[in-house]
C-alpha cells in the first residue's frame, strides 16, 4: 500500500520535468559559465567570484541569525546543485535589462546544458515562488505557466497554501497574501489599494505605464491576492494615523491578481 503512491508520483513526476523543460526555452545567447557552489536556492556563486540571482524566483530561505530554514528552502538548494551538476558545473546566462540588484549581485536568467531554464524548473516543481521586477519581465508568462503546474497540483510550497490574510501581516519581507480591497486612492505617490486596514499595495507612478489602472481603480470591495516584500512603514518613521502598517511595493501586474468569489 506504501508503494503505489510513490510509483505514481514517479510518473508524474516525469511529466512535471518534461512539461518544465517546454516553459521558458532560450532565448539570444548565452554566456557560458563555471558555478563555483550553490548558496541557496536561487542564487549561484560563479568560478570567477560573481553571485548570480536568479531572475523571477524567489525560494525559501535559509536559516541565518539562529532563524530555522524555511519549508522546502534546503530542498530547493539541493535542486539546484543536482541541476548544475547536470549540466557538469557549467550554465549559460541571460543577463536581465538591469544587470545588478542592489547587492550587487548579476542577474540572470540560468539554464542547463539541455537548455532547460532553471528558475521554470524550480517553479514548475513548487520550489519557489514567481516574482517579477521590472524592467527584467521578459519570461513572467512562461514562469507564471511553470508555477501554475505546482500550484494546481499542490507541489512544494503550495502542498498547503502560504498565502496569508492581510490581517496576519506580522513581520517584513516576501508575502502571498490575500485580503478585500476597502480602498483604492490615486495621487503624486502613485496608485495606494488598502486592504482591510492591514496592508496598502503601491504602484509608484515609474510603474503605472505597466498596469492598467483603470482597472486597478475598480478594485474597490473585490478581494485580491498580491505578493513581494512587505515593508513595515512603522519603522521607517513614515506611518501617520490612520494608514496601514505594512506596505507592499507591486513591481509587476503579475504580482497581483483578482480572486474569484
């Protein structure tokens, strides 16, 4: 009785992969590189002394500071080993439009010998999260489609859902969370959707180009999901009275969606 669930998910998992392997497939040249090691799940350290971050993929982290590992970070390190060491220590990149995030890490789209782009891979098998900063969206459909794949089948990260309520917003850095729109607002700032009193999404006005914001301001009562990195304005001295704690930044329109009801 113990067998079959695993010979079954055996061959499911084989379909996973070759689906994965049809998500993202390369697009201009690619420069070929030696990874030195892997530090986490979507981040690469190259032979030369270069710290790669993967472009659209946000894994777990890994526990630093006496903090536990996070569900499935460790899994996702030891995914990416495996798929570098396929591809026998070697990767070709695609550098993004911007080439540096504020680390001064690279990033870039990584893919194996085969041609199989990593960050659909990890996607597709529910060992991270889609992310989308611009200017570097270039593969935010196809990455959406690979992180479809583990979501509906309940993969990973998604075996139970890590999407929390607005109203449990407790601490700073990436959410999924979820929660009703009780106010949509436009000025100088850029567009502010409120949900509930607990969160307030931003789209700064650089971005606004990117979303339909006739759309965005009929949001009002309809319940939404949207992730990225929370920000607690408390602790930036920026909170007044009356607004919601906790602030996130949506860098893409793909970082926010409506829920059915």
């Amino acid at each position: 009785m113990k067998k079959a669930p695993l010979v079954g998910a055996f061959f499911v998992s084989v379909i996973w992969l070759s689906s994965a392997q049809a998500f993202c497939p390369t697009q201009g040249s690619l420069t070929s590189v030696a990874v030195q090691r892997v530090v986490d799940g979507d981040t690469l350290r190259l032979a030369d002394g270069r710290n790669v971050r993967m472009i659209g993929l946000n894994t777990p982290e890994l526990g630093k500071r006496g903090r536990s590992d996070e569900p499935f970070a460790v899994v996702a390190r030891k995914r990416l080993e495996a798929l570098v060491g396929a591809s026998n220590g070697r990767v070709g990149l695609l550098l993004g439009k911007e080439r540096k995030d504020r680390y001064g890490r690279t990033l870039a789209h990584v893919y194996g010998a085969d041609g199989t782009n990593f960050e659909a891979q990890l996607l597709a098998e529910g060992l991270g999260f889609q992310v989308a900063v611009a200017p570097n969206v270039d593969l935010v459909s196809c990455q959406h489609a690979a992180e479809r794949v583990a979501r509906q089948a309940r993969l990973g990260v998604w075996r139970q859902s890590p999407v929390l309520k607005a109203a449990q917003i407790s601490a700073s850095g990436f959410v999924l969370l979820s929660g009703r729109v009780s106010k949509v607002q436009r000025n100088r700032g850029g567009v502010w959707i409120e949900l509930q009193d607990s969160v307030v999404l931003r789209v700064a006005p650089t971005l606004l180009a990117q979303f339909d914001v006739a759309v965005l301001e009929t949001l009002k009562g309809k319940h939404v999901e949207a992730r990225g990195w929370v920000l607690d304005r408390s602790r930036q001295g920026g909170l007044k009275s009356g607004q919601a704690r906790w602030l996130l930044p949506l860098t893409d329109p793909v970082m926010l969606s409506v829920i059915s009801q």
